[in-house]
C-alpha cells in the first residue's frame, strides 16, 4: 500500500477527519474534506465530548491495546498542538477519584483494576493513595469533603471545542479545500476515483459499516466562578458515576452519561438529576453555577467497543469505532494511518493489537 498518488479525499471532519486532513496537507498533498455539518462540528462526537486524555482511569472499561493508545496519544498530543495557529487548552495535571464513604468498596474494585492494568503496562505511571493530607496537597477545594482520593499522575484533557476550531483554521490556512454542509457517501466517489479516501465519518458510515452503532452521551457545561479544581475529578458511584473536567476560565464540563441508545433528543431531567447532584457532591460551590449547556451525541462504537481500520478498495481506508476514547486514542490512530498510507503495514498498529482489516 504504498502512497501513490498525493491526493486525499476524506470524509468527515469531526475530530479524527480534522487531524489528518492537517497532518497530510502540511506534508504536501492535496486534500479535500467533506462534512455533513459546519466548522461547530455540530454533528460530530467530537464536539460534545468531556475531551479527557484518562488511560489508566479508562482501564476500568478498556482494553489494554486502547490504554497503550492512550498512553502513546498523550505523549504525542502536545507536539500536534504546537504547529496550530490558534492556541488550545491542554493539560497534563492527571486524574483525581473521589468517592463517597458508602462507597469505599466501589474503589477498592477500581484500585485492584488499576493494579491489573499496571502490572500488564508497567510504563504507565503508578497511582497514588491520597489520605485527608494527601488531598490537601492535590486538591485543596475538594479536601474538607474527602478524606480519601486516588491520584493518576500523567493524565491528561484538552479543550474540545477549542481543537475542532483551531484545526478548521488550520485546513483553511494549509489550503484544504474544505466542503461544510456536505454530506457524501463513499459510493459517490466510486471505484474511478485516483486519490486515497479515508472515511472518518464516525456514526455517518453505519451505511457500508452496519455492525456500528451510537452509544447516547450527555453532557451539562457550566460556569462556576466560585469553584477551582485544578484537573479533572471523577466521582466513583455504583450507579452515577460522573466526572468533571475544568476548563479555562471556570468552565466545567460534567458528563457523561452512557446510554445504549441512538435517540439524539435532549438530556433528559434523570441524568440532569444525576449530573448536577455528582457535581454538587463534589463541591458545594456548584450550586451556584450557572448552566450555559447540555447536550447529546452518540458515540460511534463498534460490537467489541474497540477502533479498527479496514480497507475496503484499493485506496479507500475506513477508520472508525473510537467510542468513548476519540480523544484519548486519536493521534494513536492517526499515527498509525501514516504508517499504512507509507508502508502498507503498521507496526504501531500491532502494538496497540488494532483490528487492521487490510487488502
Ligand atoms: C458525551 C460524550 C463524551 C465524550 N467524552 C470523551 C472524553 O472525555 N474523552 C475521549 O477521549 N472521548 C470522548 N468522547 C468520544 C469522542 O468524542 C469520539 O470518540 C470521537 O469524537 C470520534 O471521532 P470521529 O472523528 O470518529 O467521529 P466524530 O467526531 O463524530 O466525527 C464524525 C464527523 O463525520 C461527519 N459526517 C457524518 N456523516 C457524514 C457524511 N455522510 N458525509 C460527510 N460527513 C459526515 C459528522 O458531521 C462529524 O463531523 C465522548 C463522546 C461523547 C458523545
């Protein structure tokens, strides 16, 4: 599979789109991007999401192949962040899980995951119990409450919003010829067309990818002026389990449910409910808050909730399935999408034991 030609068509500019359409421009090629929706990204994944970089906290729910993904995207997150004209919020400043009392149990369970996890990934860095002092010391607004923490060093969250905005300025800057509010099929390009196709359509390729579906997720953002945390904060519950990811300017994203479900109407007033009183019972200061939003996207996942590539002509890729770790695991991806667009194999891709259908 070797590249070609040096012309690329892709379709879908949510978040994994976007990257690439900047890497490859900036390498050369020509390319042109298509989208169902606007810059916003109002139809993409990408623009709803909490935007937490958490291998370690998602190895609760996530493969092994998909942390080292993770841990290989968080290091590789600020040197794509660099070369962007417009600045994104990124930070490093890792994970802190807190938990009520009646719930010691329910980490107890994470910790020995976290355990599991580490002796299998031992790269990944270790986890610190934080006793009443030790939560002082990480986290001073949250230390009256709880007595208790964990604390994952290394991890990381970016500003969404601010990525998709300054990757659309990027394309335009590299002279992508982008299509807004156009949506294509693969079908439309048939099997004459002479460049490489890349399909990132996420949930818009269920036509010639039926085996994906969406996962509902909601999120409420909120502007706290009283509240300061300093990273994400995710709260252990047997039931609601919520996180919160501070952002500039104490704007907090609270999320996210998970819901197997594709129905896109708005948040309903349970997870409203839950949400907001997982936010509350982190720290009173939320009362206060004001709600600038909620909103609802799926999550494309496939059946084993796990990415894969698959090549379905000659020189058309489908790159799909990021769930609920786009962010977390997508330079991981576009990394190894390189690989196979300059060697026809990916090394990179074996190592995070990605399914690779190739031709
Ligand atoms: C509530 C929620 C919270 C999340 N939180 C996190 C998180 O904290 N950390 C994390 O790592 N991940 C998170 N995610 C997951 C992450 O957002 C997704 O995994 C990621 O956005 C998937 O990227 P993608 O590029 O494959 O798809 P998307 O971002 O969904 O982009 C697909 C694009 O394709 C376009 N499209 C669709 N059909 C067509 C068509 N026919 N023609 C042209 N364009 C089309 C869409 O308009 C869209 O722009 C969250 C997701 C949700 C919903």
């Amino acid at each position: 599979m070797t590249r070609a030609t040096t012309s690329f068509t892709i379709l879908g500019a949510g978040l994994l789109g976007r990257l690439l359409a900047v890497t490859l421009a900036r390498q050369g090629h020509t390319v042109s991007i298509y989208d169902k929706g606007g810059p916003l990204g109002e139809h993409s994944a990408a623009r709803v999401a909490g935007g937490m970089l958490a291998p370690l906290a998602e190895s609760a729910v996530a493969e092994h192949g998909v942390v080292r993904m993770g841990r290989h995207a968080l290091a590789r997150w600020p040197e794509l962040l660099a070369p962007l004209a417009m600045p994104v919020y990124f930070q490093q400043e890792g994970t802190l899980l807190v938990w009520h009392r009646q719930d010691a149990p329910q980490a107890a369970h994470m910790r020995q995951q976290l355990d599991a996890t580490r002796a299998h990934i031992p790269e990944l860095p270790a986890m610190e119990w934080l006793d009443a002092e030790g939560m002082a010391r990480i986290e001073p607004a949250l230390a009256p409450r709880f007595a208790q923490g964990m604390y994952l060093p290394g991890e990381g969250q970016l500003d969404n919003r601010q990525l998709l905005a300054s990757l659309a300025q990027e394309m335009e800057r590299l002279g992508v010829q982008v299509h807004w509010n156009t949506p294509r099929e693969l079908a439309a390009f048939g099997s004459g067309h002479t460049g490489w196709l890349l399909d990132c359509r996420g949930l818009g390729a269920r036509g010639e990818w039926p085996q994906l579906r969406g996962v509902r997720g909601e999120v409420i953002r909120i502007h706290a002026p009283e509240v300061t945390l300093q990273r994400p904060t995710r709260l252990l519950h047997p039931r609601y389990p919520a996180y919160i990811a501070p952002k500039e300017n104490h704007v907090f994203v609270i999320g996210a449910t998970e819901i197997e479900s594709e129905d896109l109407s708005p948040v309903s007033v349970r997870s409203t409910l839950e949400l907001l009183s997982a936010a509350y019972a982190v720290h009173p200061g939320f009362a206060e808050a004001r709600i600038l939003e909620s909103s609802v996207q799926c999550r494309p996942a496939l059946p084993d909730n796990l990415p894969a590539i698959r090549q379905v002509a000659p020189r058309t890729l489908q790159i799909n399935g990021m769930y609920r770790h786009g962010y977390m695991i997508a330079p991981a991806l576009h990394d190894v999408v390189l690989e196979l667009l300059d060697q026809g194999a990916s090394a990179l891709g074996s190592r995070f034991d990605l399914a690779m259908e190739l031709l």
